[in-house]
C-alpha cells in the first residue's frame, strides 16, 4: 500500500477519538459509530447509531433519496411521499407548465393520485449499503508502483468492484476515491425511474426573495416540492414509468415535528452533499480566485443579463426560460460570493501558512522527506502549468457551450460519429439510423424551450468574449474565419450561424434526422462551429491540462496523507462527493459583521414586511398576504404565537444537500435545508465554524403552505405528525391525525417499525 510510516499515521487517524468541531464535517452514515457517535448524543442525538444506519434494519438511511443526481429528497409517508426544494423540483414544474396553465405560477397540489404529472428522465437512488473497499482497490499497490500503473489497476478494480455489486442490473453501484486516493468505498443504490410530481406552492412563494436574497440570511422562502416515488407490485425499481406501478413503500418514512426549534437545539442533516475542496492546496486556491471564478461570473452575467432582457419583454419567453436562467443565476451569485470570501477571510493565505508548516515538519525525518518532500513543490509546479490553459477550459465551458446553439451540436456528435465512420470503420447506417431516432425525443425537448433570436445575441457576445480574452494561440481556427471574412465582428459571423443553421429550427432539424447525411451535417455552420471549438480543445488544450493533472493526482494524493499524518490526533472528514452523508450541529444565531447580528429564526411578518407586489421577486400572493395578515396560522403556529418560516444551524452542507431533511435529536423531520448563507461562501474551500450556517425551511410553514395556502390538507394527512405541544412527552399524532402516547411512538420506533400509512 504504502510506506509504513504513512500507514501508521492512517491508523491513528482512524482510531484516536475525534476532536474535529462537532458542526465541522459531512460524515458517512458507516462510520457515525465509530467516530461520531458520543459527540452527537452529548450535543442531544436520542437515536442510536444502528438507527441512522443499519444495512440489515430500517433506519433513517432508508428515507432519504438522492433525487435526479443533483438534489436530495426525504421520504415523509408510507407511500412513497417525498419532499424537496422548490428549485430541485423547478425543472420539472416548468415543464409542465404553459401560458395556459402555468403550475410554475399558480401552484399545484395533485387532489388524488391519478393527477399526479410524471417526469421522464426524473429518477431516485436509495442506498441499500456502502462498504469500505479500500484494501480491495489498494491491494499490491505500493509508493513504488508506477503512476500509470496504479491509476489503471485502481480503475480497473473501482469498474470490477461495481459490476459485482449491480447484481446483474439489480442495482446501481459505483466506487469513489477519498481524502485525494487513499481511501476507497463502495456504494450500492436502488433506482427509481417513476417519479411524479405531487405538489408545489406557487413561485412567488417556493422562489420568494428570487436573485436578491439568494444565500441571503434572514429568509422568507417556502422552497419547496412534493413527489411520489412509484415501485412495481413487488415493491421493486422500474426503469420508468410503468402501468400498474404502485406508490414506494419505503422502509422507513420521517415523521414530521410540529414542535419548533429553541436555539441550541440538535440538528442532523441528512443528504448528497455534491463538491467540497477543503484539501485544495495554496496554488488551487489562488487560480480558483484569480482566474477560475472572474471567467465565471463575467460570462454568466453575460449571458443572465441577455436572457434577462428578452424574458421581461415576452412572458411566454420567460416561462421557457425560467429553470434554466435560474440554474445558471444560482451559482453566478455564488462565485462572486466565494470570490468576495476569499479575500475578506485570507483563504489562500491561511492555506499558505499551513502548508508552510507542513513543509517544515516533513523535513524534519528523513523518512517524512523521502516520502513526502517534493510534494509542494510539485503540486505549485503543476498549477503553474495549468493557468496557462485553464482559461481555455473555463471559456469553452462557460462560454462556447453557454450557447444553446452549440449544446445541440454536440448532440449531433454520436450521429456524426455513425455517419462518418472511425477511419478504420465505414459508416454504419444502422448506427446511424439509431443515432438519429435518439435523439428526436431530446430535439422535441430542447426546442420546447428555446428562442433562437435569444440565443444569437447571447452567441455574437460570449463568442465575442471568448475570441478577445482567451490567447490567440490556444483559440480555434473557427475565429481566424471570423477575423478574415467578417472582419473580426462575431455580431457578423452570428447573422452567418443563424442564417445558415438547422440546429435553430426543430421543423429543419426533424427534417435532417429523417434523412442524415454526412454532408448536410458538415456544412451546417452551427456545427462547424462546434467542431472548431472541440477539436482544438481535445488536440490542443486537454492534452496539456491532462499531462499536468496526471502529475498532480499523485501530488495531491500525497499531501492529503502528509496532512492527515502530522495532525494524526484530528478525525478529518472527507471531502463531499456526491455520496450519502451526515453533517450534525445546533440550532444557532450569529453575527454576520460588525454591529449586525442575526436571529436563528425568521417569522411570516417578514414576508409582509418585504412584500413588494411590483418587484417579481417579491410579490405576496393575494390569499397568502390575506391567511398572513390575518394570522391564520391553525396548528402550524409557534410557541410564540407566530408562523417561523425559516432557521439557521451551523450544520456543514454543500450543493446537492438542497432539499435535505433537517432532523432533531429524536429522528423528526424539522426542516428542509435550502441555501448557505453570503458570509461564509468560501464554505466548500475552508469551512469558517463562526460564520458557517445553513439556512432551512421550517417545516411547519411548509405544512402551512401546503394545508392553508394549498388547500391540500389531504396531503398532510398523509404525513406522520409528532405535535408533542407543551410538553414533549404528551402526545404523537399518527397519520390520519388520531394520536399516540408518546412513549408507544418511542418503543415502537425502537423495535424498527413505522406506523402505519394513512392511505
């Protein structure tokens, strides 16, 4: 594996009890007894570690979903109910929405099953295990062992690894790589292809606030929506949407808290949080802020402000725009945030000192030195190396494919490829028959919402924008045309794209697809102008960069280790990739700067208080501003005798954990978690224990939303409601709302067992 003293050093970091900051760390559920566990139940945890994972028995593993890749979900009912994020569920609302009748707008909240809206391509994957594989992947495999050669073996044995846990298609299974490739775990899912869209409240409400106070402290959104996870009869994953499928019965459902926060309160969220970089190293940090991000955000505001402008004159053009200005707005917002954080906390030069004296103690053993000593210097080296090509890279991201026009070429690449043959192979017309029927359901999608006089302008200025910023060495041929022919105007060479392209009509591009041609394809100028950007960036650019990241791997992978050898008595926790995990704080207020300090929870008073019917980011429905000012609360009141719409606790999360159940120390689900709060944006590079929050959905206002607003009482209905009122031991309320004592909820949750659903 490796040299002795870095293995010792890993085992004293596995076994040393951790006295990492509690609110410090996205966990995985396996390892919580060992390592988690007696801080979480000093903290408040009352469940047991068996209870939050178990392979062999429900636990609360089994309600949480990872949802389309890109979010979570949390089962809230028997019957296969789950909650998310408003923004999770955005795409799929605004797919079924039309000028018509437009659910983005008004709201929807299915009345029975059958008026539930199905959503192809929508999927949920439900752990059924993870394993540490670590010994499995590195077996044989020392520091000796060549680059090339370990990076070919781990993969192969990663791919070998995960087709035996698929079971022959029976499950969806993949190996990561943590802490930089020195560790390794296997994760075993069930996917769920029928998912359908249950409810959700209108945008003014699950989007209130909208750009301004995106990852803004205090909030008023309701951000969230309901789905139905459907099953086959035996209760088993279909691919999608089935005749005859029945709703999910999942192992385990969250029952929901009517009973608040106090601050100081336990809180564990439970989710798929996507990318953090906490191990990034000095140099990464500084290309990040210096180069990476200011690419980012000049060319999204680009590219918001032209949608922007074309969506405010046609409604129609904002309904089909809406998901994807919203996606591309969400991190825009975020890298200035991130940008703006670095500097004001120093990031890169707190990395700098701690690498400084990590240096210094490696070279204090001459084994440590053997072992680790060139890694710095390797690791600046190879970052040297990448800015010169990283701009390329971030341009052909964020601006070439920032265009629809190019997307769709890109599309078109398979068909390309059948048509064309490989060099060595003719073409294919049955391969290219099939590549052509492949994509008229993707085509029909893609034009559903597109505009191609809005997609020019944003062509002629982030094309424009690419050619002047990027060296004129590492650009594609396609700008010498521009620079010759049309004079170095891309407005001009736009005019030629637009006039001359199939990929801007769906009737023109329907008309291909019954009749490709290797020839039509070549000539389209649209294509041509993906070809020239890829081409040169797979011959010219990715060659370079992947020769510097090969080198970087291996240098990466040896800091972590040196890292967590000098600190052997810190229990680092892994950086977020995408896998299930648990981050676990307090309810907790904070001061966000000088003179301003920030309560944990805000009330519906602040939706009145920021009602501005004339700015569409703070319009208050009719009959919500009529329910608030007359402080229709019903049973979803607080203590206090308000409607808390939103807290904060210092639990650790990141994008992906949208849509997360936030849980008390009982396993009750109270709140969903949303955003990340503006002052601590540098959170997926270097976690700030002071100013880290995460901002959360109170779930008595969601009930509020979806009962009083929506009239979906029905809905609720469903749900496992704990109303303990005033005191915590009284009363549960089981679905259907009859109620419990409390302490039979207790036992029978300890025996494994859920109550039984209300439909």
């Amino acid at each position: 594996m490796f040299k002795f003293n870095w293995l010792k050093g890993l085992v004293l970091a596995l076994l040393l009890p951790a006295v990492a900051r509690a609110d410090e760390g996205m966990w995985l559920p396996l390892l919580v007894k060992r390592l988690n566990q007696a801080d979480m139940q000093k903290k408040g945890l009352r469940l047991t570690a068996e209870e939050i994972y178990d392979v062999n028995n429900a636990s609360l593993k089994d309600a949480i979903g990872q949802l389309g890749g890109f979010c979570t979900g949390e089962f809230v009912s028997g019957q296969g109910l789950l909650l998310t994020n408003h923004h999770c569920g955005y795409d799929a609302i605004q797919s079924h929405s039309t000028p018509q009748n437009n659910l983005l707008q008004n709201g929807f909240f299915a009345a029975t099953k059958t008026d539930e809206l199905k959503n192809p391509g929508l999927y949920v994957d439900v752990l059924v295990r993870m394993e540490d594989v670590t010994g499995k992947v590195l077996e044989g495999i020392t520091p000796q062992t060549p680059e090339a050669t370990r990076v070919a073996t781990v993969q192969q044995r990663q791919r070998e690894l995960a087709a035996a846990a698929k079971d022959n298609g029976q499950y969806v299974a993949y190996v990561r790589d943590f802490f930089g490739g020195n560790e390794y775990y296997l994760f075993v899912y069930q996917r769920f292809g029928d998912v359908r869209l249950v409810g959700a409240p209108p945008e003014a409400v699950g989007k209130f606030g909208g750009d301004t106070d995106n990852w803004m402290w205090p909030r008023h959104t309701g951000d969230f929506s309901m789905f139905r996870v459907y099953a086959d009869q035996n209760n088993k994953p279909t691919a999608g949407y089935q005749e005859g499928n029945q709703p999910y019965v999942p192992k385990k459902h969250l029952p929901v808290s009517l009973q608040g926060v106090s601050e100081g309160d336990f809180s564990m969220v439970f989710g798929f949080p996507g990318r953090t970089q906490r191990f990034l190293p000095a140099a990464g940090l500084q290309m990040t802020l210096e180069q990476s991000n200011p690419a980012r955000i000049k060319l999204r505001d680009t590219r918001l402000k032209l949608w922007k402008e074309d969506m405010d004159r046609d409604p129609a053009l904002r309904l089909q725009y809406a998901s994807k200005y919203a996606n591309i707005a969400n991190y825009w917002k975020y890298y200035i945030g991130q940008n703006e954080g670095m500097k004001r906390l120093k990031t890169v030069d707190q990395k700098k000192a701690e690498e400084a004296a990590l240096q210094q103690w490696i070279a204090q053993d001459a084994t440590r030195t053997e072992q680790y000593g060139k890694v710095l210097t390797d690791i600046d080296q190879a970052y040297a190396g990448l800015r010169e090509y990283n701009l390329s890279s971030q341009y052909v991201n964020e601006a070439a494919f920032g265009t629809e026009i190019i997307t769709l070429a890109a599309r078109m690449l398979p068909l390309y490829n059948a048509l064309k043959g490989d060099g060595k192979t003719p073409a294919d017309p049955a391969a290219a028959k099939k590549a052509a029927e492949d994509l008229r359901e993707p085509v029909a999608e893609y034009f559903k919402d597109y505009s191609a006089a809005t997609d020019k302008k944003v062509f002629a200025a982030l094309m424009g924008l690419y050619m002047q910023d990027v060296p004129k060495e590492q650009l594609p041929e396609v700008f010498q045309l521009v620079q010759k022919q049309y004079g170095g105007s891309m407005q001009k060479y736009a005019d030629y794209v637009f006039a001359g392209s199939f990929l801007t009509s769906k009737a023109k591009v329907d008309a291909f697809l019954a009749a490709p041609t290797l020839a039509k394809l070549e000539a389209d100028p649209g294509f041509k102008t993906y070809q020239s950007v890829y081409q040169n960036y797979v011959q010219n650019i990715l060659p370079k960069m992947q020769g510097l990241q090969a080198g970087l791997l291996r240098a990466n992978r040896l800091y972590v280790a040196a890292l967590r050898e000098k600190n052997a008595p810190k229990v680092y926790s892994p950086d977020a990739n995408s896998t299930l995990r648990l981050s676990y704080g307090t309810v907790r207020a904070y001061k966000g700067r000088d003179a301003v300090n920030y309560n944990y929870f805000t009330t519906a008073q602040g939706i009145l208080e920021k009602q501005d019917n004339s700015n569409p980011e703070f319009v208050v429905p009719a009959k919500e501003e009529q329910l608030l000012a007359g402080k229709d609360y019903g049973r979803y009141a607080d203590k206090d005798g308000t409607l808390h719409v939103g807290f904060i606790t210092d639990n650790d999360i990141t994008g992906g954990n949208s849509g997360s159940p936030v849980i008390n120390g009982r396993g009750e689900l109270i709140g969903l978690a949303f955003d990340g709060n503006w002052e601590a944006m540098t959170g997926d590079l270097a976690y700030d224990p002071e100013l880290k929050r995460c901002i959360n959905a109170d779930i008595r206002y969601v009930l509020w939303c979806i009962d009083k607003l929506g009239g979906a009482k029905h809905i609720v209905d469903e749900m496992t409601i704990v109303d303990r009122g005033p005191n915590p031991n009284a009363s549960v309320a089981a679905p259907g709302g009859a109620e419990v004592p409390a302490k039979m909820k207790v036992k029978t949750k300890q025996k494994g067992k859920e109550a039984a659903p209300a439909k």
